[in-house]
C-alpha cells in the first residue's frame, strides 16, 4: 500500500495512509458524523490493521464538525484504540474538539499514548518521535 492512498472517504471522512504504519483520519468540515459512517471509518481501518498490524493515527477534527449525539456516544463509551492504534495524535483549533478530547482520554482511558495538537505537522513530527519507541 503507498503512501497517500486513501482507504476511505464517506460522508464523514477520508482515512490516508501517511506512511504504511500511519494513518490519517481526515473529518470533513460542516459536518456531523454519524454513527453508521464512524463504524465504516472502523470497519475499513480495521481490515487495514489485520493486513498491516497496529497504526498510529493523526485524526484532524475540523472546527465546523462534529459527532452526532449517538456517535459521541459510541466514542466515549467503546475504547476502540486499543484495537487498532498504537498511538493517536488529535489535531484542532477548536475548543470543543479540544474538550472533547480531554474527555474522551478522562471516561475511556484508551491504553495508548493520546495527544492533543493544533496542526497536522506537530501531530505527524509526535507520531514519529514515539513510534521507535511503541514497536
């Protein structure tokens, strides 16, 4: 699989593999995510993980979208990560993202390092200075 394919794009998202073991789950602004595209970002990264093991994710949540009350719920009641990632770095400049995230990290305790950035470079550049370190 190269670098930049992308596995996915829903209504929700677009998922891009950076590298073989980094993926990037790309939310489309002015959107709220629903459930039913959640669980096919799930699905799809799933199938990549059980070809290629574990990842770490940059997941980029645009000021203008956000979860559905059902979805929310899926997110911060499952702890998903611990299946697929081996470490996720968040990126966002917006305050409810941000506090979603500490929320999430506060009710789910995922089991893999979790970091909070506010651009895709400094979640990338954190994504490699761990991943020697994670395998």
């Amino acid at each position: 699989m190269n670098s930049n394919t992308t596995l996915l794009s829903n209504d929700a998202a677009e998922i891009i593999v950076v590298e073989r073991n980094i993926l990037f789950w790309k939310y489309h602004e002015e959107n709220y995510v629903s459930k039913k595209d959640f669980l096919e970002m799930l699905s799809v990264t799933r199938v990549y993980v059980e070809k290629f093991g574990k990842c770490y994710f940059i997941v980029e949540a645009p000021v203008s979208m956000n979860f559905d009350i059902e979805t929310w719920r899926y997110v911060s009641e499952t702890n998903y990560e611990d299946e697929i990632a081996l470490a996720t770095a968040m990126y966002t400049t917006g305050i409810q993202h941000n506090m979603m995230g500490k929320s999430y990290e506060r009710k789910v305790t995922p089991q893999v390092p979790f970091k909070i950035f506010n651009n895709f470079n400094d979640s990338l550049n954190w994504i490699k200075a761990i991943a020697p370190h994670q395998k």
